[in-house]
C-alpha cells in the first residue's frame, strides 16, 4: 500500500513505537535485527521507543545498551519513580472512567497541565547523567514524535468547535531533517479530518535526544507536558506508528504489531485529540510490510517483569509495582531484552 516513490534516503527504518516501562524490549529486537542481516539505518520512534533510540544511539554495541539498562543509573531512576495526588481512584481513574462513555471526538479542551499520573524532571539530565550528551545522528538517524500544545492553560475547559489543538511535531537533527518531504506527512486520513489535531506537521531540530526523549514519552495524563521555552508539548500518542513517515524515508519498515487500546485508552485519546486510537491501529495494519514483530502479548508474556499500574483497594488508589531489588531489575530487564529478540526473530522466520 505504499504510496511513496522508490527514491528513498534510506533502506530499512525501524519504528520503535510506545513499549511502556517494557521498553528494554526493543535493545533486544535491534540485536536481533543486525545479527540477522537486517539492521535498520533510521530510527523512527516514539515514547517509551524513543528513549530507547537515545540509548541505542549513546552506546555502541548491545552489551553496552543492555548493561545501561541494567545499571545502577536506570534502576535508580525507574526505582524512584512517584506518583501523584491523582493516583487516588476518585481522581483520574474515575474521570478516565467517565470518558469511556463519551464518544464526542474532544469537545472540550481537557486539562493536561495540571492533571498527570506521574512526577517527571522537565530535565532528566542529572539523573541520566550517561545519556545527557548524546546529539541526534551519534550512531543512527533517528526522528521521534512529538506534538505541540496549541492552547494555553487559561482556555482549559472551554468549548473546542472546531479549533485545533495540537500539532504533531518531528524530533530530529538538520541533516536528517532536509531528507523529510513534509507534504507526505499530512494527517490527512478520515480519522484525523475532524479530530483536534492540525494536518500539518512541524519539525524541531534544535534538542538533545534525552531532551526530545522527555518530550514524546509526555503522553497526556500520564505526565505533565515538557516546556520549551515559551511552548508547551505533548508526547508521541498523536501519532504512535507512524508509518507514513517510515516508508517516505526508507524502501523497508519493520514495526510492531501492537496491541489495540483498552476502552479507557480509547475514551482518553478521543477527549483528548479528537482520534480514535483503534481506528488508527487498522490503518496501519492495511499496509504491506514484509516484517511485522509481533508483541501483542507483551503485557502477558512479561507480566512481573517490568513496572506496573495496579489498584490498592484500602489505599483507594493507584499503586506501581517497581521492582523489589536490584537484582530483579537486572532480571527483569534480561527478560524484557529476551522477548524483544525472540520476537524479532520469529518475524524474520516467517
């Protein structure tokens, strides 16, 4: 289904798409791809995959990635990992409840400064002290996934019409940044028409790949937005996969087969962006791609195996699981770079 021309920049763009507090996972489906033969020249990344690409990008062999993500460093950052007031069930888990039910694409403008899960560094420099430095392009071109607040805090709660507000925004450096032909990266779809998301997509070429990192790991409610001088950003769910970009740049994209979004998922996205996420998911799966790594069951296969969110009944709250110790981070992440590689090579058998 590829609507791009065969004069790409690129051979083979790797998305690494969301991954969560999994997202050692994708050290793994690397390793995997270069041993095989199959190792990307572009990374396209977003969230939890994008603060993989610095890590990729920071270190030059598998080891060295996969003894960072067992460090003392990581661990201590996950380890040290704190929520907020809206843990408490009354709070963001009933709001995110109720939006279940509305099917209205945004119609509100929802309050994403002031309403998030967990307390995150605008600058996380100080506690990733081995990846502050690295530039976009060290290692690998990459492009994260961003979006611009279009509104200010004041007009949170009014009415939207039909303003948008946000934009979606390409993280990248100069050079990479010259290969993109923004007219192919439009949100030109159905699903985005009416959404609250502008069709034109802007580019930012001027952060560190830990700063851009922050930025698409902002997803709304789960953070609070990164500030950039006088702007405001969101993270990359207003374009989790996106494959348009991938197959502009590069004759080959692998990517993941993700898993559909739960119906809070849904609601949030919608009230939010004016989207619907699932709607997206089935785009994207329309395309001919000749290696789709398969991690649809990722939360099962790794359950116990990496953060997560659960409820604490006689709290009346939402709690994180964080591993116990030391040594079950380090386990933790082996099986999360295990999965990744497993997976990856079981798309490159078939």
């Amino acid at each position: 289904m590829s609507r791009f021309n065969d004069e790409k920049p690129y051979q083979r763009a790797l998305l690494l798409s969301g991954g969560g507090t999994r997202l050692a996972l994708y050290g793994g489906m690397f390793e995997a791809l270069e041993k095989h033969g199959l190792k990307p020249d572009i990374l396209i990344a977003s969230c939890g995959g994008a603060f993989a690409s610095v890590v990729i990008n920071t270190f030059a062999t598998h080891d060295q990635r996969k003894a960072f993500f067992q460090s003392k460093e990581y661990f201590n950052f996950v380890a040290h990992i704190q929520l907020t007031y809206h843990r408490k069930l009354h709070k963001l888990a009933w709001y995110a409840y109720k939006k279940t039910f509305d099917r209205r694409k945004a119609p509100v403008i929802e309050d994403i400064f002031e309403t998030y899960l967990v307390e995150m560094s605008q600058d996380l420099s100080k506690q990733l002290p081995s990846l502050a430095t690295t530039s976009f392009h060290q290692a690998l071109p990459t492009v994260m996934i961003g979006s611009k607040i279009l509104f200010s805090q004041e007009e949170v709660g009014q009415k939207r019409g039909q303003q948008k507000l946000f934009q979606k925004v390409l993280l990248t450096d100069e050079t990479t940044a010259q290969k993109i032909n923004f007219n192919q990266q439009r949100l030109k779809s159905q699903n985005y028409q009416q959404s609250a998301v502008m069709e034109d997509v802007a580019i930012k070429t001027t952060l560190s790949m830990l700063q851009a990192a922050r930025m698409s790991m902002a997803d709304m409610f789960y953070m609070a937005p990164m500030k950039e001088k006088e702007e405001n950003f969101l993270g990359g769910v207003v374009d989790l996969v996106p494959i348009e970009l991938g197959f502009s740049l590069a004759k080959n994209v692998i990517l993941e087969r993700k898993q559909g979004y739960t119906r809070i998922e849904e609601g949030l996205i919608r009230a939010v962006f004016g989207f619907s996420a699932n709607a997206r998911l089935d785009e994207i799966n329309q395309y001919q791609v000749k290696h789709w790594i398969d991690t649809r069951d990722a939360s099962v296969a790794l359950r116990g195996f990496y953060p997560q969110k659960n409820i604490n009944w006689k709290a009346f709250e939402v709690s994180l699981s964080l591993p116990s110790s030391y040594e079950k981070f380090q386990e933790d992440i082996q099986k999360q770079w295990q999965y990744g590689y497993e997976k990856t090579l079981e798309s490159i058998q078939r």
